[in-house]
C-alpha cells in the first residue's frame, strides 16, 4: 500500500504531546509499535507492506491488523483497504479533544458521578480546559471522589484554589501540581467544602503570625524556610502572639532577640505549661523575684580570708592586702648564688 501523510508544519519524526497525552495510555502495545513505525519509517510515496511491518515488530500478521484497526478507530489514521494517511501531529489536537468528549460522556454513565459530581466534572471541564480536558484529567477526578472521598463541591474548589497555576504553568505541570495539592489535602483529611475553608483560615492566621514576628524583629529580609518553620512551629504548640508580645514589645530586651534565643525561650514556656500572655508575664516576674533573692543572700554571706591568689588580686577596686604585699616583696627580692 503507498504511505502518505498530511503536510504537517511541526515536523517530520517528532511524536507529539497530544499523542502521548491522549492515546499512549490507552492504546495497545501493537498499536503504539505499529505508530512509531511508521512514524519512523515516513517517506513520501515510499510502499508499507504488512509483512515487513510485522516481522520488524515481531507480532503477527493478524495481530498488526488489529493495531491498523486500532489506530484507525482513534483517527490516528486514516486506512481504506489501499492507502494509509498518517494524520497530522496537529490533527491529532481535535482527535484529542473528541477523544477527550468521548471519555466525558462514557465516565457520565458511572456511578461514580451520579448525585452532583456529572455537573461538577461537566464545570471544571468547560470553566478550566475549554471543553478539551483529556482523559487522565477524568482519572484524577475520580480518584478524587473515590479514593479520596472529596464531596463535589471540594473537587471544584480544588480547581478553582489552582486556577492561577493553570493560567502560567504547562497542562502537564498543572497537572502534577493539582494532583500533589489533592493529595495534601487527602493525608489531611480535607473532605468537605467546610474542611477547605478552615484550611484556608488557620492558613491565613499562620500567615498573619509569621508577618507579627517578623515585624515585631524590624526583619528587612524574607525569613528563610528555617526560620519559618521554626516561627510556624511556635503557633502549633499554642504559643500565642500575645505572649510572644511580652517579650517582643520589651524595647530593652527585643534588639538582642534572634530567632533562636525565641525558640529557647518558647522551650521554657512550653516546659512550664505556660498558656497565655499574663502566665508569661507571671514567669518573667518570679524569676526577676528569684534572682534578687540570690543576689541579697550572696550580698548578706560573710567574707572569709583566704590564702593571697595573684590572679584574684586585680578585681574590682585592686584593694592589696599586707600578705600580697610580703609575696610581691619576696618574689622581686635577689636571690644569692654560689660562687667556685
């Protein structure tokens, strides 16, 4: 039979995205064979006999009519018993797309849909892919309701949470990235259109907190991914952004503070059970009580005499007594030598 093929301006040899995305998931081994073949194999008015292209494919010769037939029944080309016309890379987009229609109408039919989720895919179809969405698109979606366990409502918003990815990022980053977010909000536990929106609050309050800290710190510079987890971390464990205030709105105190020398000081808060602002004022105040006390009970302890140090001898006001004297004297005295 002689081998033709639509004029085709994105290349000869290349296989494009819209196959691999549409077809290559759902074609047989053969039929994918038998494409690359021929896709390998295109010359204009070169002959394609089915016996060269099954011994180079090793499949039989019913087997390589199977694949003919296949690819054929998914307008990849298009054969009348004499010519086959290899369609156009670009042609394929509309083979995709009612491809893509097909899939809709035969995933509308299971049960999996019924009940509110036919309306939902039918809306993120035509609100997010022009009608075009293709077939591993409805594979997520179902995933979403059936392993996942999304209510309807939770799919559209999961789109509609994503629509700016969508408008600058490839289908195929897209993709991966709304499956990642699906997954997330799977392992915590988001179900319901209620769940997603206290997500979305405690998400604004982290976000509200992390910007208290850094203000209160005068930061001029983002915090890096440490110090964030390290500030998100405080919210976790209760710690509120009034009892951070005690100490961040210490003016004596808040230039010397960094975010580890918070971290210890959230530690001991923590350690004593501390769960409000004015427990940590409490604290603050009976240790300030509790080190005065140590300082007037060293203050009242009687001196004693002690052998005379040379390294002690220069503290404070360097006040010398007569047995640092009789050292000194001692020391700097000559020392007689023999002679002969």
């Amino acid at each position: 039979m002689i081998l033709l093929k639509e004029r085709d301006n994105d290349g000869f040899f290349t296989v494009s995205n819209a196959f691999t995305d549409a077809y290559l998931g759902t074609l047989s081994g053969d039929a994918v064979k038998l494409y690359l073949y021929i896709k390998r194999c295109y010359t204009d008015g070169n002959e394609l006999f089915f016996s060269d292209a099954a011994n180079a494919l090793r499949i039989t010769k019913d087997a390589l009519k199977s694949a003919v037939d296949e690819l054929s029944d998914a307008g990849i080309i298009i054969f009348d018993g004499d010519n086959l016309i290899l369609k156009a890379d670009s042609s394929l987009r509309d083979a995709a797309a009612k491809k893509a229609d097909d899939d809709l109408r035969k995933k509308l039919t299971d049960k999996t849909y019924e009940d509110g989720f036919t309306e939902v895919v039918r809306s993120i179809n035509n609100e997010f892919f022009a009608g075009k969405m293709s077939f591993r698109w409805y594979d997520l979606i179902k995933k979403c309701a059936g392993e996942y366990g999304f209510q309807p409502e939770t799919i559209y918003i999961l789109f509609a949470s994503c629509k700016n990815i969508r408008e600058r990022s490839s289908t195929a980053s897209f993709y991966n990235y709304i499956a990642k977010v699906a997954e997330n909000w799977y392992a915590d536990r988001i179900v319901t259109p209620e769940d997603v929106a206290e997500r979305e609050k405690k998400t604004v309050e982290l976000r509200e907190y992390v910007d208290f800290v850094m203000k209160k710190l005068s930061f001029r510079r983002p915090f890096t991914m440490q110090e964030r987890a390290v500030v998100e971390s405080w919210q976790k464990k209760g710690v509120t952004t009034d009892m951070l205030a005690v100490i961040l709105d210490d003016t004596n105190r808040v230039s010397a503070l960094t975010i580890a020398k918070i971290e210890v000081q959230v530690r001991h808060w923590v350690d004593a059970g501390l769960k409000n602002a004015e427990d940590v004022k409490k604290y603050y105040d009976a240790l300030r009580a509790e080190r005065a006390a140590q300082m007037r009970s060293k203050d009242s302890a009687p001196k004693t005499s002690a052998a005379p140090d040379t390294q002690k001898h220069f503290n404070g006001e360097r006040k010398y007594n007569n047995d640092f004297y009789e050292w000194l004297e001692n020391r700097d005295a000559p020392k007689n030598k023999n002679k002969g």
